[in-house]
C-alpha cells in the first residue's frame, strides 16, 4: 500500500482534501497528553483541589479545550469545518500530572483527529497558563491520538 501526502497537490502546493465524494459517517476521535509538575507544586495545587487565584484550573482547561476543538478549522490552514456532535474533555490528577481526555464525535465527510489533539493542546495550554505562576518547570507531554473511528481507516494505539 502506497501512502501520501493528503494536503500537497501534485504540484507541492498545499491543499485542501476534497472530501465532497466521501459518505458522510460518524467519526469519533480520541486524543490524549498530560501536564507534568514539579512534585511540589503538584502538591500544592493538588491540596487546594486545583484551585488558582484565576479559578478551577481544570474546569476552566475543560472549557478552554471545548473552545479550541470549535475553532479547529481556524486554527489549522487545512481542516474542514465540521458540525461537531460531541466533545468530551476529562482532566484527572495523578502522578504528579494532569491527565487530558479528548472525546470528538460527527457525521460528516471527513474525521475529527484534529479536533480532538487541539482539544488536548488547547487544556493543556492553559493549565500551563493558570499554574505558570508557581513554576516555569511544567511540562506538556505525549499529545497524541489514541482512537478513530468512522473513516476509511480506523486507528486504536
């Protein structure tokens, strides 16, 4: 099986997917990473239940990451705009590290992977952002796909 580039034109230029011929299925993608700290400032912030001078340090991720799958096609040159069905972002402490869930789902032409990564990408940003008062030494880590369901090709890590 022979793979190529799907957003390069057989001219080297960049290009959008036509998908108008593809079938419109449910597609679910789930992407996940994580935000490391320092064991110390983990503890503190882990005994203040997450809570920072700005708010709910996850609660407010879950929110940003909402946002940030929504504005996916804006963000990223050649995605498609999609109507989205479903986002899930679920956020769990341990090990010293925020843990990110992204769960995107639509019927439409095309899948959301990208979607669900920039869902990740867009918590994991600002949990960096509510907590980059106590330590500049905050990692964000793994960001990968972990599920796809629905297109041409399913994907499970």
């Amino acid at each position: 099986m022979s793979k190529e580039l799907s957003h390069i034109d057989d001219a080297g230029n960049p290009s959008m997917v036509d998908v108008s011929n593809k079938q419109a299925t449910v597609r679910t993608a789930v992407a996940s990473g994580k935000v490391i700290f320092p064991s110390d400032i983990f503890d503190t912030l882990s005994a203040q239940d997450f809570l920072g001078h700005k708010g709910s340090i996850i609660q407010t991720a879950v929110i940003a990451g909402i946002q940030g799958v929504k504005k996916t096609s804006g963000l990223i040159p050649l995605c498609h705009q999609l109507n989205l069905s479903k986002i899930q972002i679920d956020i769990t402490p341990s090990d010293n590290a925020l843990h990110i869930s992204c769960k995107v789902k639509c019927n439409e032409q095309t899948g959301v992977e990208m979607e669900a990564l920039t869902g990740v990408s867009i918590s994991a940003l600002t949990i960096y952002d509510m907590c980059k008062a106590l330590s500049n030494d905050i990692k964000i880590s793994q960001i990968q796909l972990e599920h796809k369901t629905g297109g041409k090709n399913d994907f499970n890590r």
